[in-house]
C-alpha cells in the first residue's frame, strides 16, 4: 500500500531571485549609506553596485527612503544582543565591537551621515528609538530602564566614533585599545547591574 506523503512546497526560483535581489540591495545599501550618506546616495547608485535594475528598489522598498529604513531595521536590532547572560553582557556586547564585522559599513554611520536630509535623520532617530533604546531599555527594566538605555547608547556611540568615524591617534595604540576594551566592559557591565541588588 502507498501512503502519501504531504509535499512541501518548494520555493520558487523567481522567488529565490527576489530574495536574493532584495538582499543584494540592502548590502548596497548599507555600503553607500554608511559611506556617502543618505543625500548622497541615489536609487541607481544602490542598483549599480547591487547588479540590478534600479527599478527594483521601487519595486521592493517603494522608494529610496523605504530603502534606507529597511537598511537601518536590519542593521539596528539589538535584540540578539539581549539572549545572553545577563552577567557577561558588557563582555560579550563589546566583542561585538571587535568584531570583524564591525570594519563592515554600520549603522551609526548611516545615522550620522543621514543628517543632511531631514526625513532620513527622522527615519534615523525612530529606528534608534524603536529598535535600539526601548528593547534595551525594557530588558534592563527598572530602576530607570530607559535613563540606563539612552546611558549605553551615549557611551558605545561615543567610543564608536572616536574609535572608527574620527578616531582619536591614542586609540590606534594595541595597549591603549585593550584597556580602553576592559574599562568598556566594566562601563557597560556597571550600568546593566544598577538595577541589581
């Protein structure tokens, strides 16, 4: 007797293609935006580098600014970060600036290059906001979730900066980076813990 079986479905190579598109974009996108900046990035340049149509933004995104917010709530999710133990977050959330994955194009300096554009720096702050501050600031909970959340966003922004946007001479130093890494481990851990105890 032959049983069937329920067949999943497979899915298309058009929709493969579109994944695959929609995904080539939104690298593209991160590389110009962070790089350029939002006012000087336009839909054919993320299509060139892409290898696509620059129909194809409009087609997936709707427009160069649905692009630069679907860039920026794929790269700003923190919550990944929020899975660990509690204990080792300063460790482990600064590792991650250490990362190789850092030297990629990354979100603050698409955030900060989109100022010159007002709906961009708008879109920038909602989704630091949304997708940054609040998880984090509900997964530190009380006291003062949010004052500890902007707190952190202040203090890795800051060393960001200084270490890959403008960095500072002293931070080139392997010393000076390695005690710099440990005091923003310990930063970072102290006010995760303030709501403990």
């Amino acid at each position: 007797m032959y049983i069937s079986r329920p067949i999943e479905p497979k899915k298309s190579t058009r929709q493969r293609d579109a994944e695959r598109t929609r995904a080539a974009l939104l690298i593209a996108a991160r590389t110009l935006f962070s790089t350029r900046g939002f006012a000087n990035t336009g839909v054919r340049d993320v299509a060139d580098l892409a290898g696509v149509n620059s129909s194809l933004v409009g087609r997936y995104f709707g427009s160069k600014q649905g692009l630069f917010r679907a860039t920026l709530e794929q790269v700003l999710d923190i919550s990944p970060a929020l899975q660990g133990d509690r204990s080792r977050f300063g460790v482990d959330m600064v590792a991650a600036f250490f990362d190789d994955a850092v030297d990629a194009p990354g979100p603050l300096a698409m955030m900060i290059l989109s100022a010159a554009d007002p709906e961009a720096h708008a879109t920038s702050v909602e989704m630091l906001q949304t997708k940054a501050i609040a998880p984090l600031a509900r997964w530190l909970g009380p006291p003062d979730g949010e004052g500890r959340a902007a707190r952190l966003n202040i203090l890795w922004s800051g060393f960001l900066t200084s270490w890959k946007l403008l960095p500072i001479d002293a931070l080139a130093d392997a010393a000076r980076i390695a005690s710099t890494r440990r005091w923003l481990e310990a930063t970072t851990q102290a006010i995760v813990d303030e709501g403990e105890g």
